[in-house]
C-alpha cells in the first residue's frame, strides 16, 4: 500500500460512513420510520467505517464503491427497522408495503450516494495521480518564475485625448479581427 493510500484511508472511511449514516437515516425517517436512537446511530456509523476501512487499502472501482454503499444501507436499514418501538407496530399489510416503500428508497439512496462517493474517489486519485507525477503542472507554476515587463507608463499628450460626448477617451489600439495582410516588399 503507497504512503498515500494509508494516510487517506481514515478521512476516506470517515466520509463513506458519515455519508451512509446520513442518507440511511434520513430516508428512514423520511419514508415513516421513527427517529433513529443516537446509540444505533453511532453503532450504525460504525459498522459502515469498518466496512470503508477494509476495502480502502487502494482507489475501488464503481462497482466495489456502489457494492460497499448498497451494502450499508442494507445493514443500516435492517439496524433501523429492528429498533423501531413497539408503539410503531403496523398491521402485516402496512408492514409490507412501508417496508418495500423503505427497502425501495435505501437502495435508491444507495445508488445515488454510491456514484457520488464513486466520482469523489474518481477525483481524489486523479488528483493524487497528477501531483506524483513526473511534472505536474501546479509545480511548473510555483517552480518557473514568470517573467513579466514591468509596464512602460507615459504622459498623455492633449493631442492624444479626443471628446466624445462629453467624454475624454484616450486612441485605443484594436487587435480584434484577422490579422492585417503582409505586403512583400
């Protein structure tokens, strides 16, 4: 494992669990569960970090980041739906459908939180890719002074400022348009 793959992979782990924690929970409460007691919120957190720290060694591609992220909102839903309180308990028929409503939702949440995270880690290695590299441009910026004339400053004269409208406007060289043809001589 690079240096830089361990030294990410705690912030990595904590970002993958924050954002399972934060969609599973939300769409728990969203689609009519209760609220989600802080313990199994952080025992839930948990769960998902170890899940995040054990595959993290190195960049995953989608399918292992959209795998992970399903993953946990499985798990977390399940969490969730065995901790509901006995004033909450639906008939068979309400149990099923809010169930599939919920089970519906986590998986939505999970594919979209999963391209996201999979597109953060995307960027993340890219980064980390150019910056190794050989010459990466942020290092050609910071390393090669650029040289710059200091800018020529000269009078005006009153022949150079011409009226107009009750405005003074100073000659002003146009460079737009296709260059001026070059006669041989």
């Amino acid at each position: 494992m690079s240096p830089t793959a361990s030294a990410l992979r705690v912030p990595r782990a904590v970002v993958f669990a924050t954002m399972c924690l934060v969609a599973s929970a939300g769409g728990h409460v969203l689609a009519g569960g209760g609220l989600i007691p802080p313990h199994l919120a952080v025992l839930g957190a948990l769960v998902a970090f170890c899940v995040a720290y054990a595959l993290n060694g190195r960049e995953r591609g989608v399918e292992v980041v959209l795998g992970a992220t399903t993953g946990a909102q499985v798990l977390l839903h399940e969490l969730f739906s065995r901790a509901e309180p006995a004033s909450h308990v639906m008939s068979s028929a309400e149990h099923g459908h809010s169930g599939l409503g919920m089970t519906v939702i986590h998986l939505v949440v999970a594919l979209g939180t999963g391209w996201w995270l999979h597109r953060g880690e995307s960027a993340l290695w890219l980064m980390i890719r150019l910056y190794a590299g050989p010459r990466p441009l942020i290092r050609l910026l910071f390393a090669v002074p650029a040289e710059v004339a200091a800018p020529v400053w000269r009078a005006v004269a009153a022949a150079d400022v011409r009226p107009y409208g009750g405005w003074e406007i100073l000659p002003v060289r146009r460079r737009r348009g296709p260059p001026a043809p070059r006669h041989a001589g």
